[in-house]
C-alpha cells in the first residue's frame, strides 16, 4: 500500500468518530492531497494597567454573508511600521537569532500607542485577579512567575475560515485586532507567554517582544490551514516568549506530537529555564491539540506522546541550585487542548505521574472544578460555549498565588467571541505561580 494512503488509513481508524462527541471548533477544512508543507525555524510595564478610552461602539450590524478574505499583514502605524520585519525579508526556514541587548521600547508607550489607536473601540471587558481562599495576597511580587496563555486566533482563519456569523468582518481588521491583542499582554505582563495559532510571529510579535525584552520560539503547524486561505500571512502554530531579564534558557525541544508512531499535524514547544536570581529551573511547554468534536481518541493520544516527552525532559539532569530538590524539574504546561474536562485526554493529564492540576480549578469554590467556559463562539452551525483552555502546573512543587479571572456573559456579549471588545474566540488565561520552600513541598 502507498505510504501516504497507508498514513491516512490508519489515522481514519484511530480518529472515528466517538459518541457522544461535544461541540467543539467548527469544520476546517484542508485542502486534500496538499504538499504545500513549512517547516518551522528554531527560534533562537506595569501590571494592572486599566485603559480608559473613550467607549465609542461601532456599528455591530451582524455579518451573516459569506465572508470576504481581505489583505493581511500590512501596517502603517509608528509601532508595526518601526519594529516589524515582514515574512518577505525572513523566510520561515531562516533561524532567529537571540538578541541579548536590553530590551528598547517602554512598555508604557506601547500602550498608549494602543489605546490611541482602539479609542474606537469599546474597551475590553474588566478582569480582576482572584486570590485563591486558600491563599492570601502576596506582597513580594518578585517571588512569582506570571504565566499568560492565550489561542489568540490565527488572523487568516478568523477573516476566511472560521465563519463567526455575529461577527463583523470590521473587528477582525488586523489594522486593528493586533494592538488589542498586544494591549492585553502589556496590560498583564507575563513573565512567560504561551501563544496559539500565531500566523504573524516574524513580522509583528517576534519583533515587538524582542523589543520589550523577551525573548521568543516559534514552532508552525506542518500543514496550516491558514495556507488555504488566500493572502495568508504564512502557517499559524504555537510561540512561546520567557522575559530575558528573568530566566536564562538552558534547552528547547521542538515537538510534532505522534498518533500510532505516525507524525501528526500538531506541535509544542517545550523550554527550560533557569531563574537569574536563584538558579532554579522550570520547564514550560505550550501546545495546541487536534480540533473539532470527533477527534477525542487523537486528542488523547497526542496528550499521551506529548506526556511522554515531557517525563523524559523533566527527568534530565539534577538540581541546578541548593534549593531544588533531587526529582524532576518543575513543570508549566500551557495549551488550546480542544477538550473538554470530560475528555480522556484531560484525564491523562490530571492523573499523570508528572503530578499536574490544572491551575483554573482554583477559582471555583470547592477547588475542584474548572470555568464553564474558556471560549464562546456562533458560527453557522450554532453556538458553541465550552472549556478547552488549560494552564497545568506541577502541584507538589509549585503553587497558585492568584488568577484572573472569567468574564461573565454579560461582560462578553450577546454576539460572543470575537469581538470589537475582544480580539479572539478564546479567553486568555493568567495565573501567578510560585516555588513552593523545600519543607513545604508535598511528597
């Protein structure tokens, strides 16, 4: 048998259709028989910012045609037109290199920059940052590492594929959707940022991160389906940014997850850093699983690969500092798993000898339970209200100080996500965790 038809036969077995499957992602569809394959290169403010624009809406008139594909990648602002590097001049082959200079651009003027620009635009919905019960507000800031993970949703996607009938064209204007992306990320300043479905890394957040003092890896999707959309921006995948000034990089595992030995269309990054100040080590990897109901067994085993990665690199080596202990160094796993809490694949992970929780359940009152939702969405084929985001943590060795917490579906709106006021159909995540003291570490 042919080895592609042999490929493909085996993948039909493996991801039938389950019963009972949830509503997940809609139909994306790729083209059949495609070669058109990137490989990705090897990547080499103040906290509580409010902004207060004016809330001047725009019309919100309901796009229920087919959606026109529009130019993308353009820019003419003082922000993107100084830093950006467009995919013209840094082929998707080329390695990054890994600037060390200190970081150039005030994170304060970026945001001023981005509200000048969204002062259209209602302003995003108010989020607080929630103290677990368990846990009482921390006052040396510098003791915790802020982790940010958001699928900020690929700009081709979202203007040709993925159908958000409540939507306006209008909203996804990249011209637009960039700054209230970057606006939210400068607003909470993570330490480490883990991003999904990234099709403008070289030519707008690689540039404009590196400019605020973090350093970045990029790993795309083999076969995107952004490549389908005509004047796509390049293939999305998933990015990962750490803060120089904080953590040094000790190692980075580039990963295209594996179904039945067979390589799949899904990847993750997996880091090792170490913290300049005392020298103790976390390993950080993000990924993006399979999408769409149906596709739970291969969500599930593509959980199951990606554990396994992650057993071997968190085993190697010993402790870099007196304070680290003999096991396995501290984990932080971020990711759009496409699953709900019911799926196997989170089952996988809550009950892996890696000794994961999942930091959202925290919000909840008995602290067992995740949010009801992490993204909102209407497309054609309804709407779709679901929980498929995750921040897991190592919880022998590290502990949740505080979250942020969930918009409530008044603060989202009666069109869902996206939005004028929200830039993606999924909500960011944020957490602030820290080292737990060698005495008080759970055996």
């Amino acid at each position: 048998m042919n080895p592609a038809r042999r490929c493909s036969a085996l993948l039909s077995q493996l991801c039938a259709p389950s019963r009972g499957g949830t509503a997940a992602r809609g139909p994306l569809s790729q083209a059949a028989g495609s070669t058109r394959c990137y490989h990705s290169a090897v990547s080499g403010g103040e906290r509580g910012l409010k902004r207060t624009c004016p809330q001047l809406k725009p019309s919100r008139a309901s796009n229920t045609g087919p959606a026109s594909v529009c130019p993308m990648g353009g820019s003419s602002s003082r922000l993107f037109g100084t830093l950006a590097q467009t995919l013209n001049s840094a082929p998707l082959a080329q390695p990054e290199a890994y600037p060390e200079e200190n970081p150039d651009q005030d994170p304060e003027e970026l945001l001023r920059e981005c509200e000048e620009v969204l002062q259209r635009r209602p302003a995003r919905p108010h989020r607080n940052l929630v103290y677990p019960s368990s846990m009482a507000p921390r006052h040396k800031h510098n003791s915790s590492i802020r982790i940010m993970q958001w699928n900020i949703l690929a700009q081709a996607l979202g203007e040709g594929k993925d159908g958000f009938i409540r939507c306006p064209l209008d909203a996804l204007n990249w011209e637009e959707r960039k700054y209230l992306i970057l606006e939210e990320i400068l607003t909470h300043s993570p330490d480490i940022l883990c991003l999904q479905e990234v099709d403008h890394y070289y030519d707008t957040f690689q540039p404009i991160m590196a400019s605020l003092g973090y350093q970045g890896s990029f790993l795309a999707k083999p076969w995107s389906p952004c490549l389908d959309v005509e004047q796509n921006n390049g293939p999305d995948g998933c990015a990962l940014f750490y803060r120089r000034s904080r953590f040094s990089l000790q190692a980075t595992a580039h990963l295209r997850l594996s179904a039945m030995m067979l390589p799949t269309n899904q990847v993750a990054i997996v880091q090792t850093l170490s913290c300049r100040a005392t020298g103790r080590r976390l390993c950080v990897a993000v990924t993006h699983l399979k999408a769409r109901s149906g596709w739970e067994r291969l969500r599930s085993v593509q959980g199951a690969d990606l554990l396994q990665s992650l057993r071997s690199i968190t085993s190697q080596g010993g402790p870099s500092s007196p304070e680290e202990g003999a096991g396995p160094v501290p984990l932080v796993v971020c990711g759009d798993f496409n699953a709900e809490p019911s799926e196997d694949v989170y089952r996988r992970f809550s009950s892996s000898t890696l000794r994961l929780d999942s930091a959202y359940k925290m919000l909840s009152s008995d602290g067992q339970t995740e949010p009801a939702y992490t993204s909102w969405k209407i497309r054609p084929s309804g709407e779709s209200c679901s929980t498929l985001d995750y921040i897991w943590y190592t919880h022998d060795a590290l502990s949740v100080d505080c979250l942020l917490d969930i918009p409530t579906e008044e603060q989202i709106g009666p069109d869902r996500l996206p939005s004028y006021h929200y830039p993606s159909d999924h909500l960011s995540l944020l957490c602030d965790l820290s080292f737990r003291e060698g005495p008080h570490m759970l055996m």
